[in-house]
C-alpha cells in the first residue's frame, strides 16, 4: 500500500490498486484495497512510535497542532493533527478524527496530547505551536499540568493580567514595531508575549512559556511548517481530499498509510539532499 501510494500520489482506491504489482484484475485488486481500510489492525499510537524511532533526535522536539478538513458531498471530514518537526519539516505523529465540522473539544486536544504522553516524556517536548483555534483557560492550564510549554497565538480580546491584548497593542506609538511583554498572566500561566501587527494590519499577539520573549516571534513562524505539511498530503501530493472515505476507522487508516509514506519521503529526501564529501561519502 505503502508503494501504492508512492507510485500514485493519489489516495483514491482505483489509483492505489493500479499501481499494485501482478497480474490480477483491477476489480480484483480494489476489493483488496477495501478490505484493507475496512479491517487491518494498524493503529496510529503504532506509527507513531515508528515514526519517533525513524527521526531520532538528542534534543526536546517541537511539536504542531492544527486542524484541516473538507467536506465529501453533506459529509464533514475533520482532522486534528499533531506534527512533530524534524530537520526543519513538519512529519504527522497522531491524529483524532472530530465528529462534527468546525473547531475542536478541550477535552479532546488534552486526550490527543496525552496519547503523545504515551510516547514520550513532557520533558522530550521542548514547545507546543498552535494557532489561535487553540485556546482557553482549560486548555492552556491542562498544558500547565501535563509540563507542556507553548507558544501560541493570541485573540485580541484575550486578557493579559486585567487589561485586553487590544488595549495593550493600543500603547503601540508611532514608530514602534511592537511590544514585547514579559511575565504577564494569560489564562491564568505566567507568559511572555509578543504584540505588533502583520503586513496587513491585522493584530499580531503571540504569547509562550518557553524561552525568550525576544525570540516568540521568530519560532512561531515554525507553526507554519504544518501548512506546508497540509499542502503535501493534499494538493500538492498525496491528494488526500480526493479520498471518498469519510467513515473514522477508514479515514484514520489511511492518516496512517499516508504518515509511513511522508515519513519515507522526507527520509530519503534528505539523503539525496545530502552533499558528498571529497572522498565520495556523503556527509
């Protein structure tokens, strides 16, 4: 399947089962490829555990969460994704499939984070980057407790201490790109926080219990590797929202095939990526 999916770039069943090796009808061959989403033990606390020993690294690593969906016909297929980032790409580690359209549960970010829990210590995770879907007092101080730090995203009517973020941007004088904020409370955790605006105007509030406050800014821009993430496994490669799959076990089957093959991927990318030394090794 793995291959299948390598060969094709395509998630749809025909398009697997073309790409299969030997001689046995293409009817035949799909009727495989369904009864392998329908019934195969594989699980992704299993993958991701494969994927952990496959990207070793000596240091905490820095983690992404964020959301993708689309819809088949009426049907909503929601994703809440966990991406571990490796060698500057975002690799998907778990996932929960949301029964509903839109945002997702407290509840349920906390039960993904401690499956992670499961695969590795609270001290292997040097930060948590999320957007501003991903916030709220439950949450952040679940995060508190589990001794996850994070860096994330802030509305502009977020508190900081007793006064909004917005009233704080509004101190922003003329000239002055930003303000940075040290040892503020947000939601209810002692965090340094960041406030300036995009190019576009658009208010820019970004707040961390992980380093620096001189340097929020700049690691947040890392959150931005599970777009690129997002854009691999659907347009520009995998396809993943062509799938006509929507029930949960099917759709979390698959997550898994395409974690396996973005994984082998990004492996052998950066084997080919790296340059030969003057006696012909690589690097």
């Amino acid at each position: 399947m793995v291959l299948a999916l390598l060969g094709g770039k395509d998630v749809r069943h025909a398009e697997l089962a073309a790409r299969f090796p030997g001689s046995a009808q293409t009817d035949s061959v799909i009727r495989r490829v369904e009864r392998f989403f329908d019934r195969h033990p594989i699980q992704p606390a299993d993958v991701a555990r494969v994927v952990l020993t496959l990207l070793p690294s000596a240091k905490p690593r820095e983690f992404i969460l964020d959301r993708t969906n689309w819809k088949y016909g009426q049907t909503d297929v929601n994703v809440l994704l966990l991406a571990v980032i490796w060698r500057g790409v975002a690799i998907p580690l778990l996932y929960e499939l949301l029964p509903h359209g839109g945002g997702s549960h407290t509840e349920i970010r906390h039960t993904l984070m401690d499956d992670a829990l499961c695969l590795l210590r609270a001290a292997d995770i040097r930060v948590l980057y999320a957007d501003r879907e991903f916030v709220g007092y439950d949450w952040i101080q679940g995060l508190a407790r589990r001794g996850i730090p994070i860096c994330v995203r802030l509305r502009s009517d977020t508190l900081m201490d007793d006064w909004t973020a917005q009233d704080w941007l509004s101190r922003l004088q003329t000239g002055m790109a930003g303000l940075l904020v040290d040892d503020t409370v947000v939601y209810g955790q002692p965090m340094n926080v960041v406030l300036t605006h995009t190019r576009d105007g658009e208010a820019l509030i970004i707040a961390s219990n992980a380093g620096s406050v001189t340097t929020i800014q700049t690691r947040y821009r890392r959150r931005f590797l599970i777009e690129c993430l997002f854009r691999a496994l659907k347009s520009k490669g995998f396809q993943l929202e062509g799938t006509h799959m929507t029930l949960h076990d099917h759709v979390e089957r698959l997550l898994c095939l395409l974690t396996l093959t973005y994984t082998w991927c990004v492996l052998v990318g950066i084997t080919l990526d790296c340059p030969k030394k003057a006696h012909g090794r690589r690097a």
